[in-house]
C-alpha cells in the first residue's frame, strides 16, 4: 500500500481501522515479524494514533515533496507485540465480569 487516506466526511466510522486490521492480520499470517510504515511528519492526527497502536519512529525521514518543506517519518512495529484487535477500536462485545475459567 503505497498510501492510505479515508475522507475527512468519513472519519470515525472505523473504515481505517478495519483496513489497519485486515493488513496485520494479513502480515501475520505471512509470518513477518515486523512491519514499517512511512507517515507524513506533519500529519500529527495519524502518527498519534499509530502511536497508539504500538507503532515507534525508527527516526529515518525522508523528503517527499522538497519545494513545500513535505517529509515523511519511518514507523516500526514488531508484530508480535503490537495491540490485539479489540484495542484499536473495532466493535467486539465488552467482556462480561470477571473469568469463571479455572
């Protein structure tokens, strides 16, 4: 995926989520240990919630578009460790009390 945007008319319906989640589940079941994206630096929105996904800059920066000052920031996530599914917001019921399991 070279980049992935949705509609500003469209944002909080979870349509970025469930696309985040079908590729790692895709990569995971690649068998790929880590993954690296690249976000705009000055899109402050989308690296905070990458953030929150467990995903970390590496610091590599790259120019995108010189003439308006555009970079992009390298992100790594190992997925071994990064968030299950029901931490990124998409709808699953809650859990229901405490374990009965033994």
């Amino acid at each position: 995926v070279a980049r992935l945007y949705v509609a500003l008319n469209r944002w909080g319906q979870g349509i970025g989520t469930r696309l985040y989640v079908a590729e790692l589940d895709r990569l995971r079941r690649g068998h790929f240990r880590e993954a690296t994206l690249w976000v705009l630096e000055r899109n402050v929105r989308a690296r905070a919630w990458y953030e929150r996904l467990g995903w970390r800059s590496t610091g590599e920066r790259q120019t995108v578009y010189e003439p308006a000052g555009n970079a992009d920031l390298q992100y790594l996530i190992r997925l071994g460790e990064s968030l299950e599914h029901t931490d990124v917001g998409v709808d699953r019921p809650a859990p229901q009390g405490p374990s009965t399991a033994p």
